[in-house]
C-alpha cells in the first residue's frame, strides 16, 4: 500500500513541523558544547588562561605566556583567546560544564556572579603591596580578593579639539564645571561646528551616573542591594532631558542608534560629537580610529563645581581571576602574581590592558608608552588625590544597570513615560533583578 | 517503501501454514533489524543531540540554576513569574506581531515571484537563484549589520528619500516605532526558500487545466484562483506551517540590529533574545529554560491550530 499523495504531504508537513520545533527546546545550556580544551584536562601542570581581546592583546598575551613558560619551565599555559561578546557565553558554559579555564581574564560587571557563587579562587597569596591605593578594593568579593587589577581605567568625557576648533571655542575647564555647564558648552559646540551631538553616549554610562549618585550621597550598589532612589533615577532622567531639550545630547533617535555601534563608528570617532563618554583605557583605540587625532581627556562633571568633589573612582578595567576549581592554584596565582609584579609582563603589555595599578610597574614602562598612553597614565595620575574611595562590585544581577539605565532612559527621551515614571521602573527593574 | 509493502501484502496474502507464517515474521524480524542499522545514526543523534538536552531542560525549567551552581528545585516558581513579566509580555507582542505580519507578507512575495518565475521567462535558474540569494544571506551577521546602516538616519534609505526630494530625518532603526518593521521587511527580503519551493509546486499543476479553463474563457485571474490555488494548497500549507515556526524562533537579525538588547526601548526583544538575555547575560538559566518550554507550547499550538484548520481549506486532490 503505497503513501498518496496526500499521506505523504501531510507527513511532511508534520515531520517538518516536529523536527524544527525539537531543536528549540533542545537549545538547552547541555547542548552548546564547547569547551573542549577547558581546566579539567591534561596534567595538573597544564592551565588554561582564557581571555577576550582584539589582535594587538592576543599578541601581546601570546607573548606573555611564552616568557612566562620560559621563566616557568614545569607550567604549561595554553592561551584562549576570545571576542568580549561571546566570552561570556562561553565562560557560563564552560563554567557549568566544570571545565572552567584555569586563569581568568574577568569584568567588573561579572566578577560577583562568579565570586558570589563560590567559582573564583582566593587570591590572598598574590602580591598587591606595591598597588596604588583604591585599585585592590575593586577586586574584593565578601571581603576575599578573587580578583586582581589588571590595568586601571577611569570614566571620563573625550573631548574633539578638532571640533571645537571649528566651533572657534576652548576646551570647558574640567575642574569647575558642573553637569548644568556640560549642558551649556555641549550645547554651544555642537551649534556651533554644526555636529549632532555636544556630548554623546551619556545614557549608556553606568559610570557617570554612578559618580552622579555618588554626588547626592548614594551609592550605585550596596552590600543590601540597590544603593540609590527613585530620585536620584530621577534627576538624571530629568538632566538628560534637559540636555535633550537644549541640543546638546542629540536627539532621541540619534542617541538609541549610537548605543549599538561598535568604536570604529562611534560619534566622536566619525566627528559626530564634541565630546563622548568612555572609558581611560579607550583612549588608544578611539585615536586611532579616529586617524589618529588625540582625543583631550575631560573630568566628569559635578554637582558642587569642584573636581575633587566628583566621587571618581579608579575601575579596574578587567581583573586577572581563576578558577575555583583549577588543579593547580599554585600555578593560577604564579600567573597572576608575575603579571602583577614582574617588569617582564609589563614591557610586553605596557598599558593596553589599562594603566598598571603597580607604580614600580608604571614608573619602568611609563618612557615606552604610546603619546594616547601617556596621556592616560597622566590624567590618572593627576586625579591620585581627587578619586573617592571605590565602589563594590555591582552585586550578581547587577551587571544589567547599563542596559536597563538605557532601555528606559530611551522611553524617557522619546517621551513615551514621563521622568518620574522611567525612573521608578528602572528602579524597580534593578531591584528585581539583584533578587537572582 | 511502495514496493517493500507491496511485497509484504504478496506474501501475507500467500501465506497460509502456521510454518510459513513464522518464516515470515522472522524475515520481517530480520528486514526491520536492518532498518533500524540504517536509522541508527540519525536515531543516536536524536537521543543524544535533541533528546538528552529537551529532558535537561524540562528538568532546568524547574529549577533556580545559574550555570555557575548546581540547580535548586523550585517547582512551578519560573512558569508563575512568567505571569508578572512585563518584559516577557512585551518580547510576546513583538515576535507574535513579527510573525503574523512578517509570515503572510513573505509568502505572498514568495508566491508571486514564483508565479512570475514560472512563466517560462528565459534565463529563469540566473533569476531563481538571485531571488533564492537572500533567503541564504537574510539570518547573516553581514546582512544584519547591513540593514543596520541602510535605515539610519543618513542611511542609504533616507538618502535615497532625499534624492526624491522627501526631507527624510526618520532613523528607521532608532525609533521605536519602526524598528521592528525594519525587521519585518528583512524577513519578507528572504523569500527565497518558500519560493523555491512553490515553484516546484507550481511546475506540477499539469498544463492542461489551464488550456482546458482558456479554452472555455476563465481569465488569468479566475484560472489562478480556481486552479493554481487549489492545487497548490498543500505546498501553501507546508510553507505556512514551516515559516511560521521558523518565524517564531527568529534571533539572529534582532540580535545583531540592536546588539542583543532588544532596543530601542524593547521595540525589536524577540522572545528567543529576551530568553537568551535571561539565560546568558542575567545568568538566570532556569527561567531562560522555562521561557524554551513556553515558546515550544506556543508553536506547537500554531502548528495544530494550522493541522485544524487545514481540513477547510488544503486540497490534496485524490
């Protein structure tokens, strides 16, 4: 009895129907293999180091592990390089897997899901004596130290002299202006040199908005979960808009469209924007891509009008970690504490992960820095006396604040909520999201 | 498969003694071992690949697990929060209105390509595969990207717009009002698939029923409804069940468009970015688990919906 037509065409449809539904339930954390070259494997002397880069960094590291290996002749490490968006996904795995990498390259944005939850080794043995004040703290989980600076960085405004040399108007003095004035010279710059944006990618930094609660006596995060208000949430909605209103932040459309776009393209880098938000260590590559025009680093605003009252921090721009579960710790922490203190590492890396925290460090490769490095390790040592103390770690969930910030700041501009409204959502949001 | 039942009905029908019979159901035995040797690395697959990791996730999807930890039963404590997850709600209202839009517009393009491509036009495999191109390049990174710079603000579209003297300042992207639509149309773009396949359906619609329709006068229009429509049917039913299960699983062109947050403002949070936003970035797998059970109830739900109604509708011609 053959199939008709019809059997067969209803069959297909079904089998088809079945097959493609299965792989998605199948698409379960089990089934994303990968890892295969994780802790787990090999001799207790064998280590995995994974990190996430970009070519000069996967170089430099390379070089790293071979003049470690040389000093170290019994550790073997074998590099994973990776890209910062899917390390994490990769890390999780691996991680519930029980093949984590041996050595870490970790985020202040992840350090407590992991330290929180028992994965990260204590790293009380590696040397940090020799650090600058407040860049051990970052590292610290419940008090034990799971994680070492790896490089300092700092939140900050680029400024585009080229801009404002079209605007025929000087740079703002950075140690005086208040949140209003960046308001005000965004504003004027960007008429002036005919740019969309005085000052861009406001929205999506967590870290400004985190000295700017600092600034009404709050905190981001506290060991109890959310350390600010609705209010604070707020006034920055309400700051934002103002900038909005006086065509200093671009326009709501501009701004949403910024937030996705990778470096190369970003405002400041294309001369769409005065200033930008983003971090020290950035410095480098927003240079270069901007064909080599060196950006000027500007302090953050504040509310008093006074640089030393901004409750800055030093941020560890990625720390060294490692896994809880590694065979040989001893090997993990040699790593780490060789990269933390030895000249060796930091001639290969200078500052490309961020300033070294280690000042003997600094003081030794400082005459071989890039002019955009010089001028990093110049502004953070220049605000040595102005930093606050640091901040903890954002709590497990915590991580999520810049999303959140932005995706109801952008209902905020778009004037789908009122401020009030956008402010107590992202507010309740965070706290739902800090009960993990 | 015709001719092994065939046989088989040869030899029940000559198959009297008790003796025989047993030969017989010993061959069976032995023809059917063979079959499953055959089977036996799509059914490894099957077991392994799909079937291992769905009970994981049923058993996940009841469970606090943060990937980092072992799992903690918590019973129906995911699907409950389901309940009060404006998130949720929301990544539901874009990917059902991606879908119920998206599907039909595309298989209408499809169709009408094909129907285009199936009169016999000459060069028609250089057309067929321009046209099947995007639906292999619709769900790339590149073409996501892409799409991303066309509708900005001082994107190719609003440049064009401008050229036409239309004073285009929409960032198609940017604005949640538009964004998914952005989205949707990549969707329709890549018709080439079903289009493929309906032109195959169509080059079996034996010729004669159109000459026979001309030749007592029924106009294209009514020759295309009263024949091409009804005889295609099974292969429209097909794509409809397919594409809208595809539909529904849509991640990558959302994913890269925003850059895995959904934005702006939620505008574009398919349910499969929002659940991967749970899982791997909120590190909340349990619930991510429950939220792959949700969508597989969902689907499974569209496709018998679409079984059921099938009946009024499907014309299988026999």
């Amino acid at each position: 009895m053959a199939l008709n037509r019809r059997q067969f065409l209803i069959g297909a449809s079904g089998l088809a129907a079945a097959a493609t539904t299965m792989g998605l339930a199948a698409c379960a954390p089990g089934s994303s293999g990968g890892g295969s070259q994780g802790g787990g494997q090999g001799s207790a002397n064998d280590l995995a180091l994974a990190f996430w880069g970009n070519p000069t960094r996967n170089k430099n590291t390379q070089a790293e592990i071979d003049a470690f290996m040389k000093a170290n002749p019994d550790i073997k490490i074998a590099g994973q390089p990776g890209e910062f968006n899917t390390y994490w996904d990769k890390l999780a795995t691996q991680t519930a897997g029980g093949n984590a990498p041996d050595i870490i390259q970790m985020d202040m944005n992840y350090i407590s899901e992991y330290g929180t939850r028992g994965a990260l080794l204590d790293l009380g043995k590696v040397d940090v004596s020799k650090f600058v004040e407040g860049t051990v703290d970052s590292g610290k989980i419940n008090d034990k130290l799971v994680g070492v600076n790896a490089g300092i960085n700092s939140a900050l405004i680029f400024a585009n002299p080229k801009i404002f040399e079209k605007a025929k108007m000087d740079l703002p003095d950075d140690k005086t202006w208040t949140w209003d004035q960046m308001i005000e010279v965004g504003a004027e710059v960007a008429s002036k040199a005919g740019v969309p944006f005085g000052v861009a990618a406001l929205l999506q930094s967590d870290a400004l908005f985190g000295t700017f609660v600092r600034q009404h006596g709050k905190e981001l995060f506290t060991p109890d979960g959310l350390g600010f208000d609705v209010a604070e949430a707020q006034d920055w909605y309400d700051l934002l808009l103002k900038g909005q209103k006086a065509k200093a932040f671009g326009t709501p459309e501009q701004v949403s469209e910024e937030q996705p776009k990778p470096l190369d393209q970003s405002a400041i880098v294309i001369g769409n924007a005065a200033m930008q938000y983003y971090n020290s260590n950035q410095l480098e590559a927003v240079t270069a891509a901007a064909g080599g025009e060196l950006m000027k680093l500007l302090r953050g605003p504040s509310l008093a009008g006074k640089a030393t009252e901004r409750k800055t921090w030093y941020k560890a721009s990625m720390l060294w970690s490692a896994s809880a579960k590694t065979k040989n710790p001893d090997a993990a922490i040699a790593w780490i504490n060789w990269f933390a203190n030895d000249p060796a590492a930091a001639n290969i890396d200078l500052a490309e992960r961020g300033i070294p925290p280690n000042a003997e460090i600094l003081a030794e490769v400082k005459p071989k820095l890039s002019a955009a490095q010089q001028a990093v390790a110049k502004y953070i040592s220049d605000i040595k006396t102005e930093v606050a103390t640091t901040p903890i770690a954002p709590p497990p969930g915590g991580g999520t604040i810049a999303a959140v910030i932005f995706r109801h700041g952008t209902d905020v501009l778009f004037g789908k909520t009122s401020s009030a409204e956008g402010a107590q959502k992202f507010v309740d949001e965070m706290k739902s999201n800090l009960k993990v | 498969m015709s001719a092994i039942s065939e046989l088989s009905t040869i030899h029940r029908t000559k198959a009297k003694t008790p003796e025989e019979k047993r030969l017989l159901a010993k061959e069976a035995g032995r023809d059917n071992k063979a079959g499953y040797l055959f089977l036996l690395p799509w059914l490894i697959g099957l077991v392994l690949i799909i079937g291992g990791p769905m009970i994981a996730s049923l058993y996940l999807s009841f469970t606090n697990y943060s990937l980092i930890q072992a799992p903690e039963w918590v019973g129906l404590a995911n699907y409950a929060r389901m309940f009060d997850d404006p998130r949720l709600h929301k990544s539901l209202a874009v990917t059902f209105t991606y879908v119920l839009v998206g599907v039909p517009l595309q298989l209408i393009a499809a169709l009408a390509i094909a129907i285009l491509l199936n009169e016999g036009m000459k060069g028609l495999p250089f057309y067929r595969s321009v046209f099947y191109l995007p639906s292999m390049l619709g769900s790339s990174v590149a073409i996501a990207v892409l799409w991303r710079q066309m509708f900005e603000v001082d994107g190719l579209v609003n440049q064009i717009l401008r050229k036409f003297g239309i004073p285009a300042t929409t960032s198609w992207i940017g604005d949640p009002q538009y964004a998914l639509w952005t989205i949707i149309l990549l969707h329709v773009w890549t018709f080439g698939s079903p289009m493929v396949i309906f032109l195959a359906g169509l080059r079996q619609i034996p010729g004669m029923y159109y000459e026979a329709a001309s030749v007592d006068g029924a106009s294209r229009w009514a020759q295309f409804r009263k024949i091409t429509l009804p005889l295609l049917s099974p292969i429209i039913f097909f794509n409809l069940v397919l594409q809208i299960i595809n539909a529904f699983q849509a991640f990558t062109q959302a994913f890269v468009v925003s850059n895995g947050t959904g934005g702006p403002a939620d505008s574009t949070l398919f349910f499969t970015l929002y659940l991967y936003q749970r899982g791997f970035v909120q590190f909340q797998m349990g619930y991510a688990a429950a939220m792959a059970w949700l969508l597989v109830v969902i689907i499974a739900a569209f496709t018998a919906i679409n079984f059921y109604f099938s009946k009024r509708w499907v014309f299988y011609g026999d």
